[in-house]
C-alpha cells in the first residue's frame, strides 16, 4: 500500500481505546496531531517488524502503543526520520549489554530493543521523566544523519548545526553543575551519564513531552530547541491535572475539568468514541455470573460472610472496578478471570458503603508473581494513591483464611483510601479540611497506638497485628484487616477503634458474624429436618416389615398370608416413599 494511502488511515475503536488507557501523552495531542500520529502508526506498521523475546506473544496493546509514543515524536518531522528502521524487539527481562550492564531498552538506528513491563509504566504514568519508548526513538532520530548518537540530529550542513553544538555545550556544563551541587535539574541525572553526551537528547526529549511546562520555564534554551527540532509546543498542550497527579507536576492548573495525565473524572476532551461512554450507574446494576461468584465462594471468606445485599452491591462496585482500573501482571503471561474478580471483590468491600469515588485516583492494579520487592525487602505488596501492586499467593493465602490479620489485598487497598485525600499515609483517612472527623481519629490513635506498642512489647497478643507498630501509617491499614478479619475480637478488646472504623465504612462485620451464626444454626436445624423427614417413614415401613416376619416365624401368621397380603402392601409404600423422598429435577 502507498505510504499516502496509509497516511489517510484511522485508528480502530479498540486501538483508540488501548491508547486512552495507557498513553497521557496521547491524551494530551491536540486533535490535529492526533490525527496526524494515527497516520504515522499505520506507516509504523507497515514499514517495521516486532519480533518477541522472552514474551509470549506481540499484542496489539504492543503494537498500539510502541507506535503512537514514537510516531508523536516525528508528527511534523515525517516518517523519513525513521527510513532506517527496521525491527522493534519486545523483551520479557532487562536486556545484557556488552559491557555487562543492563538495560529496559535500546535504541539504534535500525533496531529498537525495549523490555515491556517497565515500557509499559513509562507510557502510562506520563509525567515521570521516564518513558523508555520516547527514549530509545530519540536514540534513532539522533542517529538518523550520520549513524552515531552524539544528541546533534540534525547534519552538519544544516543551518541548525552550529547552534545545537553551541547550546548543548553550554546546557550541558550547566546540567553537571546542577546534579554535582545538589540542586538537580528538570532533565533527569541518567543524562549526564555517558561523557559522549549520547544521553542528553534522548532525556532532554523525555522532559519536552512529559515535563513541558517545568523545562519551558527553567531551561528555556533545551526548551525552544526542541520545540524548534520538533515543530512542536507541548505547553500550549492539555495540561489540566487533577489533585491526584498535581503533585507530580508542581501545581493544579485552576479550574480543571478533566486530568490530562489520568484521565479522571469527566474524560470529554480526549474520550474515545461514543460507544465506550459508559454510565456508572448503568455498571451499578450490573451482576457476576454465577462460575464468577463460584470463584469468590471458593476463594473469599470474607464474601462468604457477606449478608445478601451487601453482595449484590459489591457486584456492582466490581464492574465499576474493572471499567476503571486497568490491570497488568509481572511474571505471569496473563492476568486471569480469577485475579480480576479476587481483587475487585476484596477492594470493593471497603467501599460499600463509601462509594466508587473513594478510588477516584485509583488507575492501575499490577499482579506479580513474585513477592513485591521494596528498598531491598520482599512484601506481599504496596500502594500508591494511584497504583497498587499485589503478590498473588500472598493475595490468595490472606483471602482464603480470612481470619489471620493478614489480607493484602485490605491491607493495600486500605493504604489507597488513606492517601487519597492528600498523598499521605498517617492512618487518617478523612478529608484535610474535616477538622471535626481528623481530631475525633487523631485523639483515638494517640490513645490506642502506644496500646498496640505495649501489648507486643509485653509480648501479649492484640486484635491487630503487630506490623502495625513499624510506623504511624500502618496503624490503619492493619486495623482495617482486624476490622473485617477478627471484628468480633476487635470489638471486644478495642471498642473505640471499632466504633471508628464502622463509622468510617459504614459497615458492622460483628452482626454478620452473629447472622453468620444463625445462618449456620438454620441451615444445621435443617439438615436435622430433612434427615427425619427422610428416613422417618423409611424407618417405619422397616420395622413393621420386621415385625411382620417375626409374627410369620412364630407362626401367628401364616407366611403365605405375609406373601399375599402384606409384602405388596409393603413394596407399595416403599415405592411411595422413594417417589416422595426423592429429589425434584429441574423442569426446565
């Protein structure tokens, strides 16, 4: 096909849509340039092979946004900036250098090597510095003129040269004086890093498209250079930020209605099409199908213990989860049907009663194989107010005992609704400006956190478990599982920390275990009923069938009389019995 042909071509609904999940910097193009990047990606597609390595498979989330994130960089430069370019390998593990490094990627003239997972997060985060897609491509424009990567991409016949050469120079002493005197800069440290400055294009175009407005205003030169280079502007971009991400950002432009970088809430400038909009009331009404319920009676306890309605409106919460929040997985090929109802189940207990918008920050949940490793420690996991990762085993241990104070997927989930007003964790997770609600937590923390110190430290037991003591923001992510796990002892032991937290949740676990109990005295009585109801009659028909023949052996009946008379009328009421004892079939 024609490269113009091509050029006119038009993402798909469900390539948009994997866009608008995992790239901010798709969200934030003007629609012109949109369009021109969705062109540019069907020429992509064409003109470059992927090849897996390590993964299982090239998939079209792959395809979609290795595309996009590179062809924005050449939107107005055109496609002849990549005429080298040849294969894109996707690896599975961090790539082996020669000189015995390693690396999430590599970029070459021809080849372009980038290892997924940490890709992935580059993409979707946008505002980090770290983007290892638009890295490794800068790689290949700054080599495009002569083969090597010196961060000049434009040829020494070029009435740019001398002035790129001029400012890197100059920016580039600037940027070494800023790391070595401890005042840093908006490029990040990794690009002073070769003395070959191979690195100070490729990061400096990192912070063009995710830092714009910080670069613009403190490096104005590095700024107007590649706004020059680019024939790009990303400042006069969407830049409208939510609370949620402002603090990665510096500030919340006023009057924001959409997050440029997340999306959240209204999602109007850069939704994808009609189709996908979705009502969250209509998601609300939705309900599990009965093998999706079958997982969680396997697998919660918690669930288990649910009254009814409760769990029809868990049900509901969890389809808002998985429109919501986009799942990924690091050590498995797959996240699988059983994961995504697990961790939905659980996280949306805590907020049956508190509503969706309690994860409004919430974007990103990733499984992994592995124990999460965290400043040299192995966890069953950790979270941000906006991303949470969760071993599976641990996740799976936790929600299957349901009674042992250690539930990761409460425990994480637990730190999300305590950062989600202001980014911290301190175990109060009512609004800043809720004096009344912080004070009433406050004063209970002060009173029952030095009791959780003390009881351990006499090495006696508490209803909450002792992690909790390594710091103030485990107070309450800790009780949170106690709350739900051992509430009965909880309550007992420590009332006002269950008033608290039933209040918070607006839920009371004590009266499911007492409707638990009762449940289970019913369902006993029951099994007691059916088993007389059964074998009552049947016992009956026995003994007179016994008593018969001894009044036959004893010669007050003659066995003939037993034979004519008695043993039909016996065989009719056994088959009475067996037509009425015996389950009822489905008609349908």
């Amino acid at each position: 096909m024609k490269r113009d042909e091509l050029l006119k071509k038009r993402l798909t609904v469900e390539q948009q849509w994997i866009l608008f999940n995992h790239s901010a910097l798709s969200r934030r193009l003007p629609e012109d340039h949109y369009r021109e990047m969705e062109g540019l990606m069907h020429v992509f597609w064409h003109e470059v092979k992927f090849e897996s390595h390590g993964v299982d498979e090239i998939t079209e989330e792959v395809r979609v946004l290795v595309a996009a994130e590179a062809c924005i960089l050449i939107i107005l430069l055109g496609y002849e900036k990549y005429r080298y370019l040849k294969k894109v390998e996707i690896h599975g593990k961090d790539i082996d250098l020669k000189d015995g490094r390693k690396a999430a990627g590599t970029g070459g003239r021809s080849v372009v090597q980038l290892v997924w997972s940490p890709s992935l997060k580059g993409s979707q985060y946008g505002t980090d510095n770290s983007n290892i897609i638009l890295h490794e491509f800068a790689h290949v424009i700054d080599q495009a003129p002569y083969g090597r990567a010196d961060s000049i991409p434009v040829g020494v016949n070029s009435v740019d040269y001398e002035e790129w050469k001029e400012v890197l120079d100059q920016e580039y002493t600037k940027l070494q004086e800023a790391y070595q005197s401890g005042v840093g800069h908006t490029l990040s440290e990794y690009s002073i890093s070769c003395d070959s400055k191979a690195e100070f294009f490729t990061c400096a175009t990192e912070a063009f498209f995710e830092r714009s407005v910080q670069l613009h205003v403190s490096n104005s030169e590095i700024y107007r250079l590649l706004s020059n280079f680019y024939g790009l502007d990303p400042v006069s971009w969407n830049h409208d930020f939510c609370p949620g991400c402002f603090d990665v950002v510096g500030e919340i432009v006023a009057g924001w209605t959409s997050c440029s970088n997340c999306g959240w809430p209204g999602r109007d400038k850069d939704q994808p099409p009609q189709s996908y909009k979705v009502d969250r009331n209509d998601l609300l009404k939705k309900r599990l199908t009965t093998d999706q319920r079958k997982i969680l009676t396997d697998h919660s306890a918690l669930y288990n213990r649910l009254p009814e309605d409760l769990k029809t409106k868990l049900e509901g919460l969890m389809h808002v989860f998985w429109h919501e929040v986009t799942f990924d997985r690091e050590g498995f090929t797959e996240v699988t049907e059983e994961m995504r109802i697990c961790v939905a189940s659980e996280a949306c207990v805590l907020i049956l009663n508190r509503g969706y918008d309690s994860y409004c920050h919430l974007m990103r949940v990733t499984i992994t194989k592995n124990p999460v490793k965290l400043d040299g420690e192995e966890w069953g996991g950790w979270a941000l107010r906006n991303e949470v990762a969760l071993h599976w085993d641990a996740c799976l241990q936790g929600m299957h005992w349901g009674a042992d104070k250690y539930n990761p997927i409460l425990h994480e989930f637990a730190h999300v609704l305590d950062k989600a007003d202001d980014g911290v964790a301190q175990s109060i997770p009512v609004a800043v400006d809720s004096l009344v609600d912080r004070n009433k937590w406050e004063e209970v923390i002060a009173r029952e956190y030095p009791k959780i110190k003390a009881a351990y430290k006499e090495r006696r037991t508490h209803a909450i478990r002792e992690y909790a003591i390594t710091d103030n923001a485990e107070f309450f992510s800790c009780a949170t599982e106690s709350f739900f796990e051992r509430s009965e002892e909880l309550h007992q032991h420590n009332p006002e920390i269950y008033e608290l937290l039933r209040d918070y949740f607006g839920l009371d676990p004590v009266q499911w275990m007492e409707a638990e109990r009762e449940r289970k005295r019913q369902r006993d009585l029951q099994h007691q009923l059916t088993v007389v109801k059964t074998f009552g009659p049947l016992l009956f028909i026995l003994l007179g069938a016994v008593v018969i023949l001894f009044l036959g052996e004893s010669g007050s009946i003659s066995m003939d009389g037993i034979f004519c008379c008695f043993a039909p009328v016996l065989c009719i009421l056994f088959c009475a019995w067996w037509a009425l004892s015996a389950p009822v079939g489905d008609s349908s």
